[in-house]
C-alpha cells in the first residue's frame, strides 16, 4: 500500500512483542509509525530499523505511558517528527503484576491500572482532537481474553483490560459519526515475553491447542486501522485459539 502522505500511526509498548509485530504491519500498510518504548531502547531501535529496512518511516520515542505528561510527549513527538498528525492510535502498552486479590497490594493494582488503562485514556483523549478535525481515525486498544473470562489472580489485569473494553465502546458511541472508530482486540496466550512463564499444561484450555504469534495478533489490528473496517465501530475481536468461546 502506498505511504499515506496525511497521517502517522502511534504504537505504544512497540519495542517488543505484539507491538513490534503491530507497528511493522502498520509500516506495511503505508503508515509512518512511532514506536513507542519504556525502557527498550536497543528493542525500539531494532523495530525502527526493520521498517525502514523495508522502506517504511518510523522513529522510536520513549515514554512511560503511566506518566500523566506521556500522552501530549509522545502525540507532539510523532507529529513533529513526520509532520501531519496521529490518526491511527494503538495502545498497546502493558504490564502484569498478579496476585490473589486477597494478597494483591495497592501498589500493585494501582500501577497495573494506570499503565493500563489510565494511559490509555490519556492517550485516547489527546489523539482525539486531530483526529476530531480531521473527521478521521482509528483508535485501537489492546485488550485481553482476561477482560472476557476470569483468571484467577490477575484481578488488577483483568480489570484494565475490561475497562479498556468499556471505555473502546464510549468512545465509539461518542465519536463514530465523526468518521472514528474505536475498537478493541482480546488477545489470549500470546508467544511473547510477558507468557515466557506460563505453564504449557494451560494450552490443553485452548480450543486450538497452540500459543498465538504477535503477528496473528498485528494482522487484525491491522485490519481495524485500514479503510476496510471503517464501519467496524465498538468491537472486540478475541484473538485467542477460542479460549473465550
């Protein structure tokens, strides 16, 4: 696909994982990227690397998503360096801290929901206002199956990834008149870094029997940010072997 000459695309927590996988797929598709790190620079700059290799655009930008100055960062970060504005928007950016809610400190619930989802939001409601002028966007937040199903002791978890959900459904109704979408996708066990410790008995619950890849992942955010979905509004897809069948 041609580069789209009016916009850029931003993907949070994109120095691994499924948002290496997504901010590379965008970069195929047109989009000038930026790849979004905590604290992976040497992974960001790799992910860069890749894409201009192909002979896409993308720069890496750090950023804890967590911070409440990270959102006008990273949103005027990718916009000066391309010049046109964020119209593709992942958030992506995630972390786990589990326990039985029993046993689950504040600080650790605390610091799961404002990586989660309060950066999330903070992300959304910047990107929003080009995306409002440009009667234009798409919004797409990365969810999880455990924001479908329960799993015990990721309360903290579970309850971004629902909030996410939730919060992917209001802004459609909000703005979908607009030209934006919002919408959500559930991954369930991913071959990533953050399952590396999982225990492979657990893939006897999946229908499919496998771990997902991040690619299979990226190719269906993918989807949601192309012309194609434009009358996708407020879905989750679950990508997850059906484990929330």
């Amino acid at each position: 696909m041609a580069e789209r000459p009016d916009a850029c695309a931003l993907v949070t927590g994109a120095s691994r994982g499924i948002g290496a996988a997504t901010a590379k797929s965008l970069a195929r598709d047109g989009w000038p990227v930026a790849v979004n790190y905590r604290s992976d620079a040497d992974g960001a700059a790799a992910v860069v690397a890749e894409i201009e290799a192909s002979g896409g655009r993308a720069v890496a930008l750090g950023a804890d998503v967590a911070s409440p100055e990270a959102a006008d960062e990273l949103l005027t970060g990718a916009e000066s360096h391309f010049g046109v504005p964020v119209l593709a928007l992942v958030n992506n950016a995630g972390i786990a801290a589990d326990n039985l809610i029993s046993m689950l400190g504040d600080e650790e619930w605390q610091r799961v929901i404002d990586t989660n989802l309060t950066g999330a939001f903070r992300l959304t409601r910047r990107a929003l206002k080009s995306m409002l002028r440009a009667r234009f966007g798409r919004i797409v937040n990365i969810s999880s199956v455990v924001g479908l199903r329960a799993n015990p002791g990721q309360a903290n978890y579970a309850a971004a990834k629902a909030g996410l959900i939730a919060m992917t459904k209001t802004v459609t109704v909000e703005v979908a008149r607009r030209g934006i979408t919002a919408n959500a996708v559930a991954p369930g066990w991913i071959d990533t870094d953050m399952t590396a410790d999982v225990e492979s008995e657990l893939l006897s619950h999946v229908p499919a029997r496998r771990a997902g890849t991040p690619e299979e992942v990226a190719a269906c955010v993918s989807f949601l940010a192309s012309d194609a979905a434009a009358y996708v509004n407020g879905a989750v897809l679950a990508v997850d072997g059906g484990l929330a069948a």
